[in-house]
C-alpha cells in the first residue's frame, strides 16, 4: 500500500502541474475563459477520480542542505589543532560534516495541494468573468477608490472620469456590450461544465462581486452634488436607472441559466 500512495502521489503532483501548464499554454492561444474553465474542469475530474480510494497523499521529503557548507570548510581549514582521527565528537571531520551538512524536511499533501490549486482556479474564473461583465465599470469603481482613498471626495467630484456625461456614456456602453460577454461566458460554461450545480457555485459569486459593485459606483455618483461636473438631478436619474437595469440583466441572465440547467 505504501508504495501505491507513493505512486499515487507523484502521479496527482505531475498531473496538477501539467493541468496548470496547460492552462497556461491555453491561456495564451484561446483567452482567459477558456484558460479558465478548463483547468477548473480538470482540477474537478482529477479529484472526483481519486475520491474512490482511501488513501492519504502525504509524504515527507527529505534533502540536504549544502547551504553552511562554505563556512564549514573555512572553519575545518582555520582550525590549526583540529583532530582528524580522534574518536570522540571532537572530530574534525565529524564536526565538518555536522555544521556543513543539515537535513531539510519538507511535508508534501497532494490531496491539499489539489485541493488549493481548484480552489484558486475557481476564485480566477470568478474574477475574471466579474471583470469581463463589469467591463469599464469595474475600472470606474478602482479609479473612484484611488481618487477617495484619504478619505475625502474633494478630488473624485473634480475628476475627469466622474464627469455626469461620461459616466453615462460609459454606464451606455457597459450594458450594449452586456449582452455579448452574457452569451460567451454561458456557451463556454456550457462547453467546459456539464454539472449545472457546479455552474451555480460558479455564476453566484459572480453576481455577488457585479451587485456590490455597483453598489459602490451608485455611492461614489452620490457623493457627486448637482451643477459640479455636468451632473444635474435628471442625469443622475438616468444613470442609476442604467445601473439598476445592468444588474436586473446580470440577475435575469444567471438565474434563467440556473433554471434551464
């Protein structure tokens, strides 16, 4: 059995590693979905295929440590009454050996190590497809944060980005692209996880990062007071109305996808 869990663990270690340097290679030929997706998917086969066998994956890997080994040999050198063939722990070779060689031991789970890189996986997918929605509103929400980050909104209400007009234009151009990153991220989930469980856990954190958002971009517009920056009471009607409808798209699109599946 000991040598089988060996196997076993070396084998899942060389899998995982290969399953991220592949996704890296994808990352780099089809784009970030598709990176994704599939080393989610694989990652979840990969440990769906081991969950039959009661096994622990743990080892301890031992190597030794040449680090000292410099010091060691100036001392040994140094030492003008060192004795070579004494046979007690005076040696000068043994006390070579003992300050200029240690032992490193290093734990090794590769059930955890799986476990961790699914885990980052998903967490990547779910970035990036907040982003990829969010589109200019997420960069908007980061250029808000920076502006207000003492504290004070003096700078944000005077900056470019903040202008009544531009928002509304870029809030315009978020939902009319909407659509489109809606229907990638449906047909590659679709391609990539046939578990429509798996694609809820996926989409609800997602939807979580796109509300809280823009619920932050809707206090950032507040902060903005009337007649400064273009912003009147009519323009800041039409932009949270453009908020509000980019989110009841988002909340729509995922829970009919849900409900399909």
């Amino acid at each position: 059995p000991r040598v089988f869990e060996d196997i076993a663990l070396s084998a899942v270690q060389a899998c995982t590693k290969s399953l991220k340097d592949g996704s890296s290679h994808i990352l780099r030929a089809s784009g970030q979905i598709h990176a994704d997706l599939f080393l989610v998917k694989h990652l979840l086969i990969l440990r769906e295929q081991l969950s039959p066998f009661d096994i622990q994956l743990r080892s301890v890997e031992r190597q030794l440590d040449f680090s000292e080994a410099g010091k060691a040999v100036s001392r040994f050198l140094a030492n003008r009454n060192r004795r070579l063939f004494s046979m007690s722990t005076e040696n000068a070779l043994v006390t070579l050996l003992r300050e200029g060689v240690s032992v490193q031991e290093s734990s090794v789970d590769s059930k955890r190590d799986l476990e961790d890189c699914l885990r980052s996986a998903c967490n990547d997918f779910i970035e990036h497809t907040t982003s990829s929605l969010l589109g200019p509103i997420s960069r908007f929400v980061d250029q808000c944060k920076n502006a207000s980050s003492d504290g004070s909104t003096d700078i944000l209400r005077k900056e470019s980005f903040m202008n009544g007009i531009v928002v509304k234009g870029m809030f315009g151009n978020a939902y009319d692209n909407l659509e489109s990153e809606l229907g990638n991220v449906s047909t590659q989930m679709k391609l990539y996880l046939e578990n429509s469980s798996t694609q809820s856990i996926l989409l609800k954190p997602v939807v979580r990062k796109i509300t809280r958002a823009l619920e932050e971009a809707r206090r950032f517009i507040d902060e903005v007071p009337n007649d400064e920056n273009d912003w009147d009471t009519e323009l800041r009607d039409e932009v949270l109305k453009s908020a509000s409808a980019f989110e009841t798209r988002v909340k729509a699109a995922t829970s009919t996808k849900q409900g399909s599946n």
